[in-house]
C-alpha cells in the first residue's frame, strides 16, 4: 500500500480521492490546497445551509432563536436540532469523527496556533528556526534536543479527557461511531475509552517509539525514561537518535491511516471538531465523503471549505466555544445525563487507577510533568 507523508512540500492529496498515493502531510507555509467544488447534493438537506448572517452571528458567539450558556454567550439550537433530528430520525448510522487539537484544550493543554496561547507562539525557549522544526524530521535528525524538551511536557499522563472526548465515546456506545480520525498525539481519546479499532491516530503516538533512521523498534517506555532525564535514547542497531512514533514533517503516516479509503464512503454523517484544517494530507479527508453526506463542523472559527460562501447545502456549522457547542448537542439528543454519569464514573476509575500505581511504584512522574 502507498504511504503518505507528513512534508513541508508543496504536493496534495487530490479531492475527492478515495486513496493518498505518496502524497505529503504539509505544514501552512507550503500548502497550496484546491478543491474542487461539490456538486449533487439532496434537496432534502437543504436545511443544513447556513446563511452568511447566521455565520456571522455564529462567529460573534450569538445567533436566533439562541439559549443563554454558562459563560453568558448565546449559543444557536436550531442548527444542533437539525443534526440531532437527523441521528434520533435513524438517518445517521455510520458517523466519521474528525478531530484536532482544539478538542483537548478544555483538558489544559493548548493547541498549536491560538495566537499567544498556542504551542507555536512559545517555543522560543528552544531556539529554533522557526516553530514547525520543532516537528520537522530533519531539523530532528541534527538536532532532537528541542524536541525532546518539548516531549518532556507533551508525554500523556498529566491531563484527563475532557466532555467532548466523552460525547465521542458516547456516540460509540450508542452504535453510531464509525471511525474518529484524530490529530492529536495527548492519548486523550484512549483514556476516555474509546476502543482502538475505533480510532485512528492520524499522526501517531506516544505508545511505541523507533529509531528515526532505521525505524528499529525500541522500548517505549525505556525511551520515555531517557528523556525524561535529559538523554538522547540510542538505537542499539545503528547509533541513530530514537524518538516516539508521533509523525513529524517528512515522515510516513501510520498504515491505519488508510482506513479512511474505507471509512469516509460509507459516512453518512462527518463531525470535525476542533482543527484548523491546515495540514495535509489530512485536512482533504473531509473532502471524501459523498456529496449528499451532510458535514458537521464544531469549531472556534470557520476552516477549510466551510470559510466559502455560499456553503453546500450538506455543510453545516456551529462556531463558538467547542464544549458548549457539544454540550448543547448532547442536551437536544437526551445524552448530556448518560455522558456526565460516565464522565465521572471513568474519572474515578482513572483516580482510583492513579492512586493505587502511585502508592505501589512510590513514583508520581507522570502527575508531575509539567
């Protein structure tokens, strides 16, 4: 099977593929994307368009008709109850998660591009050319200490899932999560339970590591020791430097990756959640699924093809704060108790579990890393 890879190149996945053949997962500066324009669409969901005064409204955190949130800001229903009539309707039955890292920053851990905030805007610390060499595979390969400074505080173990990665699991409970598709590297999605061949992790994980030169497999937790103590752990088979197996620019996506060629055909409903749609090839996966199919997206900000006026009639939008937006969701369908009594339940198991390894190791590294 053809790999994709994560580079700083300028080729991209075409639009509308079903499979990425050696195409590159590109950082903003270098991607050009295209697509080309849908086209089919059912006149039955026409109700999913949005106007560009409710988009703008939207934007702005208020919209009509529009239900006071905890924070004071008005957050639309009448976009929410379309898709949840869709899913109580039995319409939907094959939903295609698409997330990035916004949904985890209600977890504490900041994305990669809020201005200021984000993991981009402070990485001054580890002198480096500019932001993305701190992922980019051959800045790596002459140099991995930034990188492994930065590991120190991006290793799993510090933060909990958050309502959102809950309302996922939920959607898999309830027989209706086909695939998530995530970028996030933080393990959040796991530790709330949702199942791993469920799951894809689009740009790898913290789980296993390799050497970066001749991908010898090493100890995962043997690497996380070392660099945690400030070494460079060392393949054993050729003195190259061994890193996690988070994808960088320039490397390879995992194979699973290509389940999507599957997956997004047989979508009858895609939620993108979270994600600036800046990378590829990843952010073209939306992009795959059938025109009919409506497009769900829960974000801060408009991205990608939902930026466009007019919208297709398929693609539907709720801008604002991405857990009240969910919340929302969950309350219309009737799911937001079933989702606060797991989210507790599971939070308690997981003290519990914490706990219990820290009594028994006399080791608290994980709750200290940041």
């Amino acid at each position: 099977m053809s790999k994709a890879r994560l580079s700083r190149d300028r080729r991209v996945a075409p639009v509308g593929v079903s499979r990425v053949t050696r195409s590159s997962m590109m950082s903003p500066q270098d991607c050009e994307r295209s697509r080309a324009p849908d086209s089919g669409l059912l006149d039955e969901l026409s109700l999913m368009s949005v106007s560009e005064q409710q988009a703008s409204a939207a934007r702005k955190g208020s919209s009509k008709p529009a239900l006071s949130s905890p924070s004071g800001r008005s957050v639309s229903r009448g976009t929410l109850e379309t898709i949840s009539r869709l899913i109580k309707l039995g319409r939907v039955r094959n939903i295609v998660v698409v997330a990035g890292a916004g949904i985890s920053t209600a977890s504490g851990i900041p994305d990669f591009r809020t201005p200021g905030t984000g993991l981009y805007a402070n990485l001054a610390k580890y002198d480096i050319p500019y932001p993305e060499a701190v992922f980019n595979i051959d800045y790596f390969s002459d140099n991995p200490h930034p990188f492994f400074s930065l590991a120190k505080e991006l290793y799993p173990g510090h933060h909990r899932p958050n309502y959102v990665h809950y309302f996922i699991r939920i959607l898999h409970q309830k027989g209706l999560l086909l695939r998530m598709y995530t970028q996030n590297i933080d393990g959040l999605e796991k530790l709330c339970g949702i199942p791993d061949d469920k799951l894809v992790e689009a740009h790898g994980s913290f789980a296993t590591a390799a050497c970066h030169l001749c991908y010898t497999p090493y100890p995962a937790e043997e690497a996380k020791q070392a660099i945690m103590n400030g070494s460079v752990p060392i393949c054993t088979f050729c003195a190259g430097a061994v890193k996690p197996n988070v994808v960088f620019f320039g490397e390879d996506l995992p194979e699973k990756y290509f389940q999507h060629a599957e997956d997004f055909p047989k979508a009858d409903l895609l939620m993108i959640m979270g994600t600036s749609l800046k990378i590829e090839p990843f952010a073209s996966l939306i992009n795959t699924v059938k025109s009919p199919v409506p497009r769900l997206l829960l974000n801060r900000d408009a991205v990608g093809p939902f930026e466009r006026r007019p919208l297709r009639r398929a693609d539907y939008m709720e801008l604002g704060d991405l857990s009240e937006s969910v919340r929302k969701l969950a309350e219309i369908l009737g799911w937001h108790t079933e989702i606060q009594t797991l989210m507790n339940s599971n939070e308690n198991s997981l003290y519990s579990y914490s706990s219990s390894s820290g009594e028994n190791s006399g080791d608290s590294e994980t709750d200290s890393m940041h």
